[in-house]
C-alpha cells in the first residue's frame, strides 16, 4: 500500500464501517455502509481530487462527487464480500506487517495510539479493518489480473507514434519587437534601435522583461509578455534564431534586427534533443498499454461485481 491509503486507512475504520444504527448510505447484499463513515470518506476523496469541502460550491459538482465517492466505497465492500466467498485468508503476519507500516506513517507508536484514542477506536479493531482491506486488495489483484499487451499490438503502437516520442532542440523564451519597415532611412532604423536599447538598459537596472514587453513590444505576443513558448530550429527567422539558441537560459541578446525590426530576446530555457531509442520507445508503449488494459480490466471487474450483487444506494435518493 502506498503512505496515501495507509493513512485513509485509520479514516475509514470506524465503528460503525461494520454496521450501525445510525443512517445509512448504502447496502450491499444488506451489509450498511453509514452516513458517517461516507462523511470521512467524502472528505479525503476531495482531498485527493486536489478540492476542500469548505470550496465546494456548485451543487451538482457536489453530488457527483459524493455519489463517486460513495462508489468507491460500495467497491470496497463488494470486494470483501468476494473476498470471503473465495475463502481469502490473510496471515496474522502480513496484516501485523501492514498496521507496523501504518504506525511508522503515522509518526510512531505514540501518534498512533493517540490518532485512535481520539477517534475512540482500539488497535484491535484496525487490526481487523486492515485484514479486510488486505483480502479485499488480493482478491481484487487476482480477478484483474492480465497478461500484458500482445507484443504486436506494442510493435503497432510504437511505429504509429515513434515521431511523437523524440523533441528536438529547442529554446523558451520571450521577446520585444520594435518594427522597422524594411525600406526604412537609416535615421528611423537608428531611432527604433534606441528604443530598444533604452528597454535593455532599464531591464538591465532590475526591470521586469515581461512587465517591459507588455508596455514597449509592438509585437502580438505583448499581452503575454513576449512570450514565445518552446520553439525548435527552423521555425524563426534567421537572425532571431540564431540569437535565441546561441543564449543561456536567462541571458538578454543585444538588439537584433530582422526583417520585422529589432528585437532583444530573453532565454527562459534550453532543452537538448531528446531522443528515444527503439528499445526505450518499444518500453513505454507497453508500460501505456498494460496501464491501459488495466484500467479497463478494473472497470469491468468492478461493474460486473456490481451487477450481480444487491445494492441499495441511500445516500443517492
């Protein structure tokens, strides 16, 4: 078990996860999932979705989350319940092993005893929780269990996509244009490249290049100052181009001048070519797929679990 679910673990074991005479928010095949241990569920589930309970504001977004947590936790039960169908045995050795590693998350012996004497539980009943969630986590590995993607399926995979896997060498950066027309005098090509480099001087002094470029660049990209995003070779004029990947990230050219007028040009970053060897590429599109062909394994594991067992979803009416 990852640090994550064992700390989630002393949040779902309650007393009244194995039944309760308060309300309900499930049942599955009779066995009662309370309100109550949904309220502690919910709130880790917003937790690890990246949301805060207090921030929830749309009422829709809140039932459906709330349903999808309640999900899981019908998931949870229907996996036990298969568990003990299957006469799924856990050793005494690997549950004492798990609630030592759930201490150890925790801080210690002392926090852990505190973390479950505030919530008015005892060891010996985690202890009990962490054997069902162990069985219910074997027999859920067993039923999705796959052989991995067909190795031609891999081949096919990798020559589809094998051009998007390598980046080549490009630069981030930013940039001020102050524009020229290309049959300008001398006098008005002399004035443009002033301006310019008073922009260089002040940003030398500690000035912002982005704050410089939304209020000087006469440039599109001004309102996101003068940001270019990634570019690779080639895609630049020449003169700007070989300015830009000859700097060090951070570094500001001196003004170049293109066939667009002059430009002072800031490095944000410099990314090397990456390039992906066959043996690389073939590695990660089977690391994809088997992902990918376990997530669907789970899904239907799950919604064929669901389908043959009686649930009765409270919470939802």
């Amino acid at each position: 078990m990852t640090l994550k679910t064992l700390l989630i673990l002393l949040t779902l074991w309650l007393p009244v996860a194995f039944g309760s005479n308060g309300p309900v928010a499930a049942r599955v095949n009779g066995e009662e999932i309370s309100q109550f241990r949904l309220e502690r569920y919910f709130a880790e589930y917003l937790e690890d979705q990246g949301r805060a309970l207090g921030s929830m504001r749309n009422p829709k977004a809140y039932k459906q989350l709330r349903q999808k947590a309640l999900d899981a936790l019908i998931d949870r039960e229907l996996l036990w319940q298969e568990a003990v169908k299957r006469g799924v045995v856990i050793s005494d050795a690997s549950v004492q092993r798990q609630v030592e590693q759930t201490r150890q998350a925790i801080g210690g012996a002392e926090k852990f005893a505190r973390r479950l004497e505030d919530a008015g539980f005892d060891e010996a009943g985690f202890v009990e929780y962490t054997r069902r969630e162990l069985a219910a986590q074997q027999v859920f590995a067993e039923l999705t269990s796959v052989e991995g993607p067909d190795e031609k399926q891999v081949r096919a995979f990798y020559e589809e996509h094998r051009a998007q896997m390598s980046q080549p060498e490009a630069v981030q950066a930013r940039h001020i244009l102050i524009k020229v027309a290309q049959d300008a005098d001398a006098a008005t090509v002399e004035a443009a490249r002033l301006r310019l480099v008073h922009m260089q001087a002040t940003i030398r002094q500690g000035s912002d290049f982005a704050s410089v470029a939304r209020t000087g660049s006469e440039d599109a990209s001004a309102s996101e100052g003068g940001d270019l995003g990634y570019f690779p070779r080639g895609r630049m004029l020449p003169a700007f181009e070989a300015a830009a990947f000859a700097l060090a990230p951070g570094a500001v050219s001196e003004p170049v001048r293109t066939a667009l007028g002059w430009h002072l040009i800031q490095v944000q970053n410099h990314r090397e070519v990456t390039d992906v060897t066959e043996v690389q590429g073939l590695e990660m599109v089977r690391a994809y797929l088997d992902r990918q062909q376990q997530a669907q394994v789970r899904q239907q594991v799950l919604a064929q679990l669901r389908s043959r067992n009686r649930i009765e979803r409270i919470d939802d009416e």
